[in-house]
C-alpha cells in the first residue's frame, strides 16, 4: 500500500459492507468526535496531537464535515444519545465552526433530546464568560475541564499552559455561564507527592462543588518528556504504597463529601455519572470521528487514520471504516470482563455464563476464593465487582480472569 508519513493509506479494492449498529436502524449510538490540536504538548501527554495552526484546522474542519456526511448516509441518520469532543484541547474550537459542526450533526445524525453534549476544555483556552454561554448555545450540556492539578508546580512539572489560580477562575466563569454540570480532571500520583497532598487537592476541588471528578493516576508514557525527566533521576516517583493510600483515602474522602465512585478513577454526585463513558463501560456501539478516532458498531472495530493526509484519503476515497477487525465471541467475552470490572457495579454473572457457557465462580473457585479472603472483590446480587482495594490492583486481577 501506498504510505504518507509512515502510514498505509487505502486503496482501491473489494469493499465489504459498511458496519451498522446492533439491534436496528433505531438503535441509539455514542457518538466521539476527535479534536487533534493543542497549543503545546504536555510533558506527560502521549496522545495523538498537533499544533494549532489555521490552515491544518481549515483542513482538518473540511474532512470532519466530510466524514459526518459519510457517516450518516452510511448508517442511515443513526439515534446519538450521548456527544463527546474531546482531544487534543477541544476548547481551542473556534466557535462558529463549532456551531457548524454541531449543525451538520444535527443534519446527518437524529441527536436525542435528552443528549448528553461533552466538551473538554483547558483553562487557558476557555477563559471568558462569553465562550461558556456560546457553548450552551451551540448544544452543549455538560463542561470537562482539564485541571490535573491545584497547584502550580505541580503544573509547570506537568508542562500544563495555565494556573491554578485560571483553572479556578475557569470553573467559576462556567458557573456564572449556567453550566450545571461540570467534571474536573485531576491527576495524583505525581513526583515528590505525598498522600496529604493529594488529599490536598481533592479538598480544594470539592470545595468548588463539581457535579464529577475524573482522577486519574499518572501513568509515565514511553517517549514523553515525563519519561526523559525520570529516567536523568530529576524527578522520583511516590513509592507503590504512597500512591495505594492516595488511592484508597482518597476515594473514601471523595465519597464522605457525596461524590459516589461509578467507576475505578471517576466519581460522580448523584445523577451525574458520565453516561457517555459508562456507555463504553457497558460495552455499547460508539463512532469515532476525526484523525485516530477509534469506533465499535457491532462487532465491527476500527481506527481512522492519525495523520491528516490519511485522514482526508481515507473519508474523501470513502474507505473509512471500511478497514475493520472482526471481533469474535472470545474478544467479546474478555472485554466484557475488562470493562465491567473496572465500574462498582461489577459483573453479570448470569450474562457472563449466558455469553460463556461457563460458572465463572465454581471454573476459578480457588482464585476466587483467594480475592475475597484478601478483600479484593465482593459477590452480591449476582454481580462479582471489585471493592476500593480490589481496583486499586485491577489489572492485574483482571488479567487472571481473562
């Protein structure tokens, strides 16, 4: 195949039926949209991003629109009942070609009237009261904002473009805007952090009342300047325990203050769990728009390119999604495991021997047995889920079950 930058592109050749949601046309989806540009990498960050510039954008708005036009035609103007742009710095958004998106969704997507509408935003591009209420104008219901920290070395450490005192300033701006529900990104497990830091900044977030919290432990990326900095002994990391008790007092903080853990990293006040992430949790079809955007309809997985002259040959050539993996019911049975057990309300042990033909408790009773002896994982209700210390090591619990 031909390749740009180190990628095959498509070419001509025998095309396989476009995929389609399971259960019917009415079926409603999750719908992603990828927003690939930031103003500067994160020293931790090893997501597909770039630079914005305005004629990469102008290129990049081109293909999107594009891309949701095949899109709805193919899937014959599917159901979404949840939006998420993410990134990338969605923020930097220029709003009117934001509402032209949102328009064009409309257009070639039924959006459900209860949407849940998500945009990620930094504080340092999302920083007037105006653009807040534009976005509530445009359709979205629901602010995630990128804060990782409250306090500002720890930021500079991060390479993040703003403050703590702007990402404050940032959430209070929102409020006055009339976002009721807003969800804040925070990181813990940083270098030179001790568990009362970080119980620090759950504080200071709590304090200014979001709907939902996103913590996130650090997770060091091969290649990133975090990586590089470690490695020159610049920085160290909290040892294994540190970070366990960050872990576990902090979400036993969060849940004193009423904010209920749905999920291993994600608490929410009541009603405000992320219905577009836990529509990935309970396994459901989603489509991915934009470079590297990834998308399951059925049993249909696929990836759309990562760099922008794919991307525009892949949508513009109608190859999107055409390129799929099949997943079998092997994969499917895994990643059933995988993502139920990272929510509190665990697994299905009935639709787990439905889809298996196996008793998950009696084929690994002596495992099991172990996990409940150690307080790792509680069996209630016909569901197995993992208790705060079980998440705390959920990979590796997970991977003996899979």
């Amino acid at each position: 195949m031909p390749r740009l930058f180190g990628e095959e592109l498509p070419v001509e050749g025998p095309k396989r039926e476009p995929a389609a949601p399971e259960g019917g046309p009415d079926k409603a989806i999750l719908l992603y949209v990828h927003v690939p540009f930031c103003r500067r990498k994160c020293h931790y960050c090893a997501f597909h991003s770039q630079s914005f510039n305005q004629v990469t954008f102008a290129w990049y708005l081109k293909i999107l629109l594009a891309e949701i036009e095949l899109w709805g035609k193919r899937l014959s103007r599917p159901r979404v009942e949840t939006l998420f742009f993410g990134g990338g710095t969605p923020s930097l958004f220029p709003l009117n070609d934001l509402a032209r998106v949102m328009d064009a969704l409309r257009a070639s997507f039924r959006l459900d009237d209860g949407l849940e509408a998500t945009l990620e935003a930094n504080p340092d591009s999302a920083c007037d009261v105006s653009f807040f209420r534009a976005l509530l104008s445009i359709g979205f219901n629901r602010l995630s904002l990128g804060v990782q920290s409250l306090d500002d070395p720890d930021l500079i450490l991060l390479g993040r473009p703003h403050s703590a005192r702007q990402a404050v300033d940032t959430f209070a701006l929102a409020r006055q805007a009339g976002f009721g529900n807003i969800s804040l990104d925070l990181i813990s497990g940083l270098p030179g952090q001790r568990q009362r830091d970080w119980l620090r900044q759950l504080e200071g977030a709590v304090r200014l009342r979001p709907e939902h919290l996103s913590c996130y432990g650090l997770t060091v990326e091969p290649g990133t300047p975090l990586e590089r900095s470690l490695d020159l002994g610049e920085y160290a990391l909290p040892s294994e325990k540190e970070q366990g008790q960050m872990y576990v007092y902090g979400a036993e903080y969060l849940e004193s203050q009423g904010y209920l853990q749905y999920e291993v990293s994600n608490f929410a006040r009541m009603g405000f769990a992320c219905r577009h992430n836990l529509g990935y949790w309970q396994g459901r079809d989603y489509l991915g728009l934009g470079p590297s955007a990834v998308s399951t309809l059925g049993r249909r997985r696929f990836t759309n390119p990562r760099y922008m002259d794919a991307y525009d040959a892949a949508v513009r050539g109608g190859f999107a999604g055409l390129d799929f993996e099949e997943l079998d019911d092997a994969a499917r049975l895994r990643e059933m495991v995988m993502l139920s057990l990272r929510t509190t309300e665990g697994l299905d042990l009935v639709r787990y021997r439905k889809l298996s033909g196996r008793d998950l408790l009696k084929d690994e009773a002596r495992l099991m047995q172990g996990l409940r002896q150690n307080d790792l994982v509680r069996i209630k209700k016909g569901r197995l889920s993992l208790t705060k210390t079980g998440m705390l090591v959920s990979n590796s619990i997970i991977s003996r079950l899979i």
